[in-house]
C-alpha cells in the first residue's frame, strides 16, 4: 500500500506559526511520526509539501496509477481551490483531508472547505494526531478495498 501525504501552504511553518491554534510541533516531526505508524501496517509513505496551488494540483495528478489513497491537508486551500478540489475528484482515490485545528470553531470563512466535499472522510480539531487517525483510517479503507477486490476476483474464477 502507497499513501502520498500532500500538504498545503503555511504547513512548512508548523512549529513557528500560532502555536496557539497548531501547536509546538514541526511538520517535519509530524511525518516522522507518521513513517513510525506506517511500518507497522506495512505502508508507504510519500511527502510533498508546497505553497503553491498548481504544484499541488500536479501532485494529486501524479497519484493516479502511482498511490492507493491520499492523506492531504489543503490548508487555507481547502476554503478556495476549486482546482485541487477537482484534482481529487479526478483521480478518484480514497482520499482522508486532515486539518489540525478545528475549522468549525474558527472563522466563518474556514467552516466551509470545498475540498472536503470529494473527499472519502476529514479530520479536524484532533492536532498532529489527526495524522495519525488518518493513516489509521487509510489502512482500514485500503484493506476493505482490497478485500472487496479479491472476493471480485474469485468469484470470477
């Protein structure tokens, strides 16, 4: 199983930007933690961090016939991007959107996140571990596709 953990702008500054709201930690241990979690249910990870729209955009594109399922946190895109909302839309794999503070006790204009709306499931408010109920989750949905897949093919035979 391949995850690509995409992640959205500003994330590159977690650990220096309102602690207050994100906490202390660094994305960079965020992912290390993952990776920890992810041997353990036999995944593998891939990171991609950026600022920048189309990039992201591009990255989601790549994931079709490359990775089972994307963990993406859209940040500030989430509320904006018809284009990367599009993007998971196309490439049609199960997708976990994960936001570490609640954007449903935040401004009004974070309550709404249109890439949610293609999204299989999102996690918000739960901090760093959000990531890790992500994965967990991945790996639940992964199995149960693959599952499915396999009682498809022998009642073929």
């Amino acid at each position: 199983m391949k995850v690509v953990v995409i992640q959205g702008p500003n994330l590159n500054m977690l650990g220096v930007r309102e602690q207050h709201i994100y906490g202390p930690m660094k994305l960079e241990d965020i992912h290390k933690n993952m990776e920890e979690a992810a041997k353990q249910q036999k995944i593998t990870l891939e990171f991609f961090q950026s600022n920048f729209e189309g990039e992201i955009v591009d990255r989601i594109q790549e994931c079709l016939g490359d990775a089972d399922g994307i963990i993406i946190n859209p940040a500030a895109y989430s509320h904006t991007s018809i284009a990367i909302r599009d993007a998971l839309s196309a490439v049609q794999l199960p997708t976990i959107e994960v936001h570490i503070s609640n954007i449903y006790a935040r401004e009004e204009f974070r309550k709404k996140s249109i890439t949610a709306e293609v999204a299989t499931s999102v996690l918000s408010g739960f901090g760093p571990f959000g990531y890790h109920l992500a994965l967990m989750a991945m790996h639940q949905i992964l199995s149960e596709l693959a599952r499915i897949k396999a009682q498809q093919t022998n009642q073929k035979t």
